[in-house]
C-alpha cells in the first residue's frame, strides 16, 4: 500500500521547485549543519513550516551548479531535496536552491 501524502508534503514539494535563500560563509564550502538550517528557512519562508528533520550529511563546496542531496522527514515521510549553488556572489555572499523530490523516499531507504 502507498503512503498517502500529507497536504504538508504537498505544499511543500509544489513551492520549493527552485526557491533560494541568501547568505553569507567565511569558507569555500558551506558546513552541512549550515545547509540544513538554510534548508529549514527556505521551507518555513515558502509553507510556514519547517520539516521534522533535515539531514544533510555532506558539506556544500561553494561553486555555481554545486549540489548535495539531503533528506526532509515532514509526518513520518523522508523526502529527497537536492540543494545547490544557484549564485555565488562578492566576498562571502552565495544563493541556495532547494529542489524538493516528487515523491517520498521508499520506506527504509
């Protein structure tokens, strides 16, 4: 039996295709913790809500087209976000986009 969406899961797999947040870093990478929390604002910006959990096990080297998948669990769903160097500014300044998958991770995975 599929696991039925949540309209939490929903929303937020239809307004995160492609929402960035901007920010400041002192490294050419950004810290994993750092790109889970990013990933936490974007969300409570764009549905007024941050997941249960964020997981973002690699750290995101500062680069145009960079990505990291990380994972979401929104109501017992893990979902798959892809989060990327959309813009890398002057100094320190860079924009993430996080794109969130169409469908929940299979259970166990």
């Amino acid at each position: 039996m599929r696991p039925v969406l949540t309209p939490v899961v929903l929303a937020v797999t239809a307004l995160l295709a492609g929402c960035s947040v901007h920010a400041n870093i002192d490294t050419k990478f950004v810290p994993s913790d750092e790109v889970e929390k990013k990933t936490e604002e974007v969300l409570v910006q764009e549905v007024g809500q941050a997941p249960d959990a964020t997981d973002c096990p690699d750290d995101l080297p500062v680069r145009v087209g960079a990505d990291v998948r990380c994972t979401i669990t929104v109501n017992d769903q893990r979902i798959g976000v892809t989060v990327s160097v959309a813009k890398v500014g002057k100094g320190t300044d860079y924009t993430l986009s996080v794109e969130v998958d169409d469908e929940p991770l299979p259970a166990g995975s």
